[in-house]
C-alpha cells in the first residue's frame, strides 16, 4: 500500500510542500476575510460570489499563456516572480482595509489582479512536481499536495477567525503578504535538475494551440476538461457561496464562515490521505467515478441542513468527495499528457475550471438573491446528479476513459515517469494558487 508520507523524505518536496502550506495558511486567512468583509458591506450574495470569480477568472484566460511559459522557462524564477506578484497584491488589500477605503469594486480588481498573477505562475509549480520526487514517490505526493492545500484550508480560517475577532481584516490580508515569504525563501534553496534549454521561435498562442490538440486527441484528457467543467459550473460555487450560507442563511457572520470553511477543509484532509490507499485497493477509475457520484449527493444534503452544525457535518461530507473528483481528474490529465506538452495541457484543464466556476458562482449567487441559498445549494446537487446521469447514458465513452494509461503489453499502469507525466493534483478553490 502506497503511503502518503513517503515524498517528505525528499529534501526538495519538503521544503516546497512546507513553504506551500505556510502561505496557503496566509492564503485562506484572506479568503475568509475578503469573504466576509464584501458579505458585511453589501449583505449582496452576488457580490460575494463576484469577489471569488475575480480571482478566478484570470485563471480562465491566463492559465494557458502560464502553462506555455512552463514549458519554454525557467519554471523555479518564472514561480518566485509571480510570487512576489501576489504578495504585493495582498499588501495593497491589506492598506485598503486598514485605510478603510476597501469598496466592493476596488477589492474585486485587486483580486482579479492577485488571481492573475497566480494564473500565470501556477502551472509551472505543476510542472515542477515531477522533478521534486522519485518516480516511486509521484501518488505519495498527489496526496501530500492535497493534504497541505487542505490543511491550510483548516487552519488558515480558525487563524483568521481569530484575528478577526480580535483585529481586523487588515490584519489578515499583511499575514497574507507576509506568507508569501516562506514560499519564495523555499524556491531560492531548492536545486532542480538541468533542464534541455527550450528553442522555439512559436508565438505563444501555436504552442497553445498546439496543446489544444494534444488534450482533444487523448481521450482521458478530453474527458477530464468535460467533467472539470460540468462540476466548475453546477457544484464547485458552492465554495464561493460559504460566506453568505454562514450570514445570510444561518445569520452567524464571520464564525460561522469559519465553522464551515474548517470543516469543508477537515473532510478534504481526510479525503487526500486516504486517495492512496483507496485507489491502490479500489483502482483509480472507479474511486473517481465513486467521487463524482457522492459529491452532488452530500451538496444535497448539506443544503438541506438546517443548523450550523448540521451543515458543518455535511460539508465534511462534501469537502472529502469533492477532493477525490479534483484529485482524480487532474491525475487523468497527469499521467496521460505527453511529457512536452504537460505545462500547456495542465493550463487548459485550468482554463477549465478557471472559466466556468466563476460564471457558477456568479449565476447561483444572483439565483440566491431570489430563491435563497440554501434552495440553490440544494437544487445545484440534484442538477448535477441529472447531468451526469446523462452523460452517462448519452456518452459512457466519457467515464471508460478515465481509467488509467495502457502500456504496450496491455496492462494498465498508474506510474507515471520523467518520459510520461506525473499524477500531481491541483486543489481549486477560492484562492488561485489553491483549488475549488
């Protein structure tokens, strides 16, 4: 059985995995509190499913042009450039706040700018996993990535409960900025073998292009960027809607915020841990096919709760399926990729998710104005259920490929190696550099 533990005896994983969940504390510190602070000022759901799209859009329209600069850079300096990028970002937010000219529009571009320079930076992280760890260690590392998102996700919003309650927003948003720090201290230590220098005199949108077609003619990765996008649109906002269950619905402000966010983020460490060993006991295939079945079950359940602490069960439920369908779908794109094309792909299956969720959660938010938020997170599991019911039934070519990779001789193999691709996970979320 593989162990998820394993990759930390890299020293180089360590210390990027280390730095990553630093900053992905300081991370979700500012997600809450952006949450809560444009929730507070508009009583607007819109208005926070607006502030989590801005951050997401860029990814949308940036992530491809990252994914294309990580196959032609150097991808360790390109990471720490865009890192600065978003601390500096996070400091404006953090003066905003503290000045008390934070409007709602003006913290919304200021994420969209944050988010951007996260979109542009990000693909090369992915890119770089594979030289972090031994090919043997590639599924411990799936899950440790997961788990450290995740783990932030736990800790960053009880920490900024705290501050919070005892502070203030800006204060939240220089822990952010400060965070940054661990990151780019990590990636000037770390030593990446040498790679090929890349001469190419393509216009960056050929080579995207290019990898377009890479992703159309293999038909896992097809399948993955569909179902990417059909859970991005109808399931994923309800990451961006926490805020305005927790205020608006149940009328508990930035405690309750933090009450469910944790404990979206418990269910989801939970559920990366135990990827592993259940896909080495289950397969991969039918682990993710699983995943995608719960999810819009416990999304159900979790609308129709009817307390806080009812709904924190339940967003356990949805925080631990809802990783196993991320981690399953880009670990499809990741082993089945070409090599030479893997930063150019993994843009798209970012562009992905990046371009839809933003619209979900735009669209349910204004649909919760209407019908209230609990109706909408109900009503998006029982359409996403329909949906992929369909699908199944129209086109089950969708789900076969999504089994692992067939080797010449016939057998499937789920090791990825420095030749093939790596089975890294991306966590989508509210933050760019993180995963919905």
């Amino acid at each position: 059985m593989i162990s998820p533990l394993r990759p930390l005896r890299s020293r180089n994983f360590a210390l990027v995995w280390a730095s990553a969940l630093v900053s992905n504390v300081g991370s979700w510190m500012q997600t809450v509190a952006l949450g809560v602070v444009i929730t507070a000022r508009t009583h607007d759901p819109l208005w926070t499913g607006a502030v989590a799209a801005a951050a997401f859009v860029p990814i949308g329209v940036l992530a491809p042009v990252g994914g294309a600069l990580a196959d032609r850079i150097d991808r360790r300096r390109w990471l720490i450039v865009t890192t600065l990028a978003e601390a500096v970002f996070a400091a404006i937010l953090a003066v905003l706040a503290a000045t008390g000219h934070a409007p709602p529009l003006a913290l919304v571009g200021v994420a969209f700018l944050g988010g951007a320079s996260a979109a542009i930076g990000f693909p090369s992280y992915q890119a770089m996993l594979p030289d972090l760890v031994p090919q043997r260690d590639l599924l411990g590392a799936v899950s440790l990535s997961s788990a450290q998102f995740n783990l932030g996700r736990v800790v960053g919003p009880a920490l900024a409960g705290v501050v919070l309650t005892a502070g203030s927003p800006a204060w939240a948003f220089a822990v952010n900025a400060v965070s940054f720090g661990a990151v780019v201290a990590a990636l000037a230590i770390v030593r990446l073998p040498p790679r090929a220098p890349v001469v190419s005199t393509e216009p960056i949108l050929r080579r995207i292009a290019d990898g377009a077609r890479v992703a159309a003619a293999e038909p896992g990765c097809r399948s993955a960027i569909i179902l990417i996008a059909v859970v991005a649109l109808i399931g994923s906002p309800f990451i961006a809607l926490v805020p305005a269950v927790a205020i608006e619905a149940l009328h508990r402000g930035a405690g309750g915020t933090s009450v469910l966010v944790v404990a979206q983020g418990i269910g989801a460490v939970a559920g990366a841990l135990a990827l592993g060993p259940l896909a080495d006991r289950f397969a991969r295939r039918r682990l993710l096919i699983g995943a995608l079945a719960a999810f819009p079950i416990a999304l159900v359940a979790y609308g129709l709760a009817p307390s806080l602490w009812a709904k924190a069960a339940a967003i356990v439920a949805v925080g631990a399926v809802y990783i196993g369908v991320l981690s399953g779908l880009n670990t499809v794109v990741q082993l089945r990729v070409p090599a030479e094309a893997r930063g150019r792909v993994l843009g798209l299956y970012m562009m992905a998710l990046g371009t839809i969720y933003p619209v979900g959660a735009v669209v349910e938010g204004a649909f919760a104005r209407v019908f209230g938020i609990d109706t909408v997170t109900t009503a998006s599991g029982v359409v996403l259920i329909g949906v992929l019911a369909l699908l199944a039934v129209a086109r089950p070519g969708l789900f076969t490929a999504l089994g692992d990779p067939v080797t010449p001789d016939g057998d499937a193999t789920a090791r990825a190696t420095p030749e093939s691709s790596s089975p890294e996970t991306v966590p989508i979320d509210p933050a760019p550099r993180a995963a919905p």
